[in-house]
C-alpha cells in the first residue's frame, strides 16, 4: 500500500484486496499468487509408491506449513487412531518434529519435510488439512484440492490467516476448523463427514474452477506486463 502511489501496475492474489486500493483501481488487476510451476507435475504412481497407500481409502495431506506447526501435529497424533479407519494420512511434520514409532501406524505416513515430492503426494490427495498462508493456500486451490484450514490465531500472528480462511470458506473452497474453540472429537468428525462425502468435495473442487486458472497464469501474467514497461 506505501508504493501504490508510484506503481505503474498493482498486481493482487484475490477479489477481496481491491478494497484496500480503492483510490488506485485503474492500476489493479486480480491475477492470483503465483505458485511454483513443479506442484502440476506429479505423479500419482509416484505418490503411491512413496506412502505405500492404495485407492481403497481417501488421502489426506496434513501440513503445517515450511517448519511444522506443533498444536496441528499434536491434534493429528491424539486422533490418529481414529482418523486411520476412514482415511490414509500424509503428515508433513516439519524439520525434526516427526516420531518414527507412529509411522508404525497403518494408513499413516509422515515426513518432516518435502520438496519435489509434494507433487507427487499432491497428485494423490482427495484432501488437504493445514494452515492457511497465501502461499499454501495460492498452492491448493491451483490444484482444486478441497481443505479444511486450521488457521493460526491472533496468539501467534498479525490475524491475516483467519481473514485468508474465512475468504476461502465464503467461497466454497475449504471448512475451517477454530482449534480455539473445537476439540478433537470434532475434528474427528468434520474431517470424517468431509472424506465419506466425495460429492462435497467435487463441489469445493469445481467452486475453485476460475480462481485456479487466474493462479495457474499468474507468472506469466506479471512477466509479460513487466517485459512491456521495461
């Protein structure tokens, strides 16, 4: 907002920012947050082979972002009985915060960190669990992935992800689970309703259609734009 005065063109990641540039909407235009061009490269044999899960049950990628995020990864491992029954969990636990005694556990699979094989696993996800960042979000909504968003509290943050969240469930992308507020029987339970009803997660899916494009454009958008004023 401090440089939008001098810029000749204000590129936004989503609809609801135009209302912060009012005074400069004839240099706007929404074209999504770009994401790294390798996550549409997957491979789902790939991604089965390195979980070692099936197609019998739905898989679910759990994150918490680039370094983890403790309070998710411990609301994982206290349901992680019950979510195995229904479910085959991915856990992205971040650097040195897995535990090699719960990969033991069937249809669960943990990593402390991925690269380029989060492509992979993408390509077999039916359903994303994590915060809510621009940049993770940007990611799972260029790929139609529906979500459950666990977003971090005004404890730890300035409050942009609730605002993030609240947008993605305004438009049908995501549910938003307050760790605030709910327990985890009713994590259990929202997570379960989400995976058992694949309809529902078709309709976040196709809901995310338009803005998926935008992102999926979005850096060659902003190139060709910056190649034509320089």
């Amino acid at each position: 907002k401090l440089i939008a005065k001098f810029a000749r063109k204000i590129f936004l990641s989503w609809e609801e920012s135009k209302k912060y540039f009012a005074l400069y909407k004839d240099k706007v235009e929404v074209v999504g947050n770009p994401v790294r061009a390798m996550i549409f490269e997957g491979s789902a044999q790939k991604g089965y082979k390195l979980t070692g899960f099936s197609k019998d049950l739905p898989v679910v990628l759990i994150m918490g972002g680039s370094t983890g995020a403790q309070s998710v990864n411990e609301l994982v491992w206290k349901t992680l009985p019950q979510l195995t029954k229904f479910c085959q969990v991915v856990h992205v636990t971040g650097p040195g915060k897995g535990s090699v005694a719960r990969d033991r556990q069937n249809n669960y699979k943990s990593f402390d960190y991925l690269h380029d094989e989060l492509a992979d696993v993408y390509a077999i996800t039916d359903l994303v669990v994590g915060r809510a960042g621009a940049t993770s979000l940007a990611e799972i909504i260029a790929l139609k992935k529906p979500s459950l968003l666990i977003p971090l509290g005004t404890h730890a943050s300035r409050g942009d992800q609730i605002i993030n969240a609240e947008m993605c469930l305004r438009n049908g992308w995501s549910e938003v689970f307050d760790e605030t507020k709910e327990n985890p029987e009713a994590f259990i339970k929202r997570l379960k309703k989400l995976c058992l009803e694949q309809e529902k997660r078709s309709k976040m899916s196709r809901a995310m259609e338009n803005v998926a494009k935008h992102i999926r454009g979005a850096s060659k958008t902003v190139i060709a734009e910056i190649e034509r004023n320089s």
